[in-house]
C-alpha cells in the first residue's frame, strides 16, 4: 500500500467532486476553501482504518471526503466567529466575499457532506449517520466551550481537555471509525479505533499549545507565541496559572492584564515564568500520556500487528512533525 498513492487519489477525487455551480456566489466560496492546501490527515484516516480490514479502499473514497468537507464546513464558520481574516495563509471566505455568503456556504458544505456519507452500503448507513451527528454536534459543544472558556478568568485543566476533545479530536475518531464502519468491523473494534483518533487527537493539539509557544517559527508556519499574546487558555497557561505562587503569579497576572505591550518583551516574560513553574515538561508528559493512550488502543484491536503496521507508523510520523 502506498499512502502517496491513497494521498493522490484522495485529493483527485476532491478537485473532481461537483459541489454545485449556480448561483456562482454560493459555490465558487466552496471550491475556494477545498482548494486550499491542507493535510486532508481526517480523510486519510478514514481510508487507512478501512485498510486494516479490507484492500480496496477505492470504495471508501467518497465517504472519507464527506469528513474533509465537514471539517472545512466547521473551519468556514469558525473563521466568522473567530474573525479571522486568514486560513492557510489564504484570505477567509468571509473577507474574500462576506459574512452572509460565507454562512450560506458552510451550510451547503454540512449538507454536502450528508451527500457523501449516502456513498457508503445501504447496511451501514444508519450506524454511520447517527454516529456522525453525535460527532457533530460535540464539535459544535467543544467550539461554544472554547467561546465561553474566553469570558471566564479561569478554567480548569479537565475542562480544556473534555473542550479539545469535543472540539478538534471527536471527528479525528469518527474518521477512523467510519473506515472501520464501512468494512464491516465489529462494535469493539469501532470503539476502539475511535478511543484510538480521540486520544490521538488530544495529543495533537496539545502539541499545538506547545509548538505555538516553543516551536521553530519556520517549521511551525505561524508567529510563535501568538497563544501567549492573545492570552489564550491553552494547557500551558491553565497549569501556570494554577501552579505560580508569589512573585511569579503576580507577575503572570500583570502580563495577563496588559492592554497595550511589547509582544515579543511579553512572550519572552511568559516563557521564562513557565520554564520556573516546569510548564514545558508538564506539557510533553501530558502529550505523552494521551499519545501513550492512543497506541494502547491500537494494540487491543484485534487484527495482526501487520494489519496494523501501517496504520501505527503513519500516526507516529504525524505525532512527531514540527509544523
């Protein structure tokens, strides 16, 4: 099997997929935002679970891209709440056209998204269905979480990771779950390939947290410590806040409160209060831990480890990019 292979077809059979043509203002947002570069890993995950059990993943094509065209459905609308004027380092819907457009376009990709899933055997569809809305609508609860999270002067570390894992890591296990769905794995097989993309995928962004404030500017492809200058509750900063005592809890509160500042006086200030209160090392063992976690899951799916060779060496390749 050859993942450049899978890679090629998967993007293919996106470029060819015929959103909608008019009117033109409605879907031209649509083919805009699936152009833009992307790692397409949840679509890849769809097809590399239907691998572990079944070679003709060919099959599995269009419900796999049903998950890419929800995520970029959910990264269309968290761009407006977000205001976010750039996503891939390309103008936002909502910038190159308007708010409006880009709501009426997001919506269209959710039911687009439906359309896919209809791809897959009759047989399996209401299983798919009802998992995927649950899938969905805990993205939605983990993105109102992470709005609330922002009003709130504190927040607890149990709270982000029940918020990450509802908002990023659900539809990384709904995406291995459905490969699995769709060649035919039994229930504790699919409970455990979703346990398997959720633990994955709260590692995942607990990485973020840390490669945002300690990541290769040039590798990361973002400015490093933007978390810090938007005060962002990431794990790093909940732990520092519930770790300092003294004279650096004064001090973190005091860059917290500042309205006008340096950033890169600031970000400097916060790391260093963070490397007294062992924040890095804190954070690396977490993201151990739930790496650790996936990987166990891995291995009590039943199958041979062959099956599962290439399934493991993709995700550790991922867990230990820098970008």
């Amino acid at each position: 099997m050859n993942i450049e292979e899978i890679k090629s077809q998967l993007a293919q059979e996106i470029a060819s997929y015929d959103f909608g043509r008019n009117p033109e203002e409605l879907y031209e947002p649509i083919r805009y935002l699936m152009k833009l570069s992307g790692k397409r890993l949840r679509p890849l995950l769809t097809l590399l679970g239907y691998t572990l059990y079944k070679d003709d993943w060919q099959k599995a094509l269009k419900p796999a891209i049903a998950v890419e065209v929800f995520h970029n459905f959910t990264l269309m609308h968290d761009d407006i709440m977000d205001k976010a004027p750039l996503r891939r380092g390309q103008p936002t819907v909502h910038e190159k056209w308007n708010g409006n457009i880009a709501i009426l376009s997001g919506d269209v990709m959710l039911v687009k998204a439906y359309d896919l899933l209809l791809h897959a055997p009759a047989q399996y569809l209401p299983l798919i269905i009802k998992s995927f809305n649950q899938c969905a609508a805990e993205v939605c609860e983990g993105q109102q979480l992470d709005m609330n999270f922002e009003l709130r002067s504190s927040v607890l570390e149990a709270e982000y990771l029940e918020m990450i894992r509802l908002k990023t890591a659900v539809l990384l296990g709904f995406a291995l779950e459905l490969g699995g769905i769709l060649a035919g794995a039994e229930a504790a097989s699919l409970a455990l390939l979703r346990s398997f993309g959720q633990n994955i995928g709260i590692g995942f962004q607990l990485k973020d947290d840390y490669l945002d404030v300690y990541g290769d500017a040039a590798k990361f492809g973002k400015q490093v410590g933007g978390d810090i200058i938007a005060n962002k509750k990431t794990y790093l900063l909940i732990e520092a806040l519930e770790r300092a005592e003294g004279v650096l809890k004064e001090e973190l509160h005091h860059w917290i409160s500042l309205e006008e500042f340096d950033k890169v006086e600031k970000v400097a200030a916060v790391k260093r209060i963070y490397t007294q209160l062992d924040i890095p090392a804190l954070c690396q063992q977490k993201i151990h831990q739930y790496f650790a976690q996936g990987f166990t899951d891995l291995d009590n799916l039943p199958l041979d480890e062959g099956k599962k060779l290439f399934l493991r060496n993709f995700t550790a390749q991922i867990i230990h990019r820098e970008k």
